[in-house]
C-alpha cells in the first residue's frame, strides 16, 4: 500500500500539481516529515521545501496506528470525487494484519 502511494505522488501532474501540493502543506503542517519518510516520492511536489539538506529521521520507527492515520490523510488530500485513486492490490493472501488494518481503514473511510 505505501509503494503504491509513493508512486501516486509521482503521478500527479499539471495543474493541480499546486493546488495538490498547497492542500497537503495545509493539511501536514508540522507533520510533513511523517509524511516525507512514508512517501519519500511526496518531495517532487516541493522542489522549493525540500532540500539535500533537510534530514528525515529513518531510524524512529513510527506505530501503525501513526502509519494508518498519515497515509488516510494523504488519501484525503489527493482524491476526490473528480479525481479518485484506484489501486489495484496483489497477492493480499501475503498482506499480514497490520498491513490490512491499513486498507480496511482507508476504505471504510467516508469523510
């Protein structure tokens, strides 16, 4: 689920690049870097934010909890009823419950 996010990221083009971009700063905040080393591909969509500089802490481990709620967030952000995601999901019979925690949550989502 968290590849194809990352690559989501990388698929967002034109002009709701910005508008896309602008929603996620607003919605992030503080939190950014939660997202950032989730979805390091999200940094495409801020040439101006991210420099080599800034470091992303890949040693604290983060609870699924935290991982469910940041990617939902990112969902929200990035799909509409005019632009929605569709994901295709492959040998779930392999996903372990953690991983389909996360998938229920996103799709049981109704906001």
């Amino acid at each position: 689920v968290i590849s194809a996010l990352n690559q989501v990221c990388l698929m967002i083009k034109g002009r709701d690049r910005p508008v896309i971009a602008k929603k996620l700063r607003d919605e992030f905040g503080v939190d950014f870097s939660l997202l950032l080393r989730l979805l390091p591909n999200v940094s495409v969509l801020f040439p101006e934010l991210i420099s080599p500089a800034m470091s992303v802490e890949v040693g604290e481990a983060m609870n699924a909890r935290s991982v469910c709620f940041t990617l939902l967030r990112f969902v929200r952000v990035v799909s509409s009823p005019r632009h929605p995601i569709m994901l295709f999901l492959d040998d779930m019979q392999w996903a372990d419950s953690t991983a389909l925690d996360v998938i229920h949550t996103i799709l049981s989502d109704t906001m």
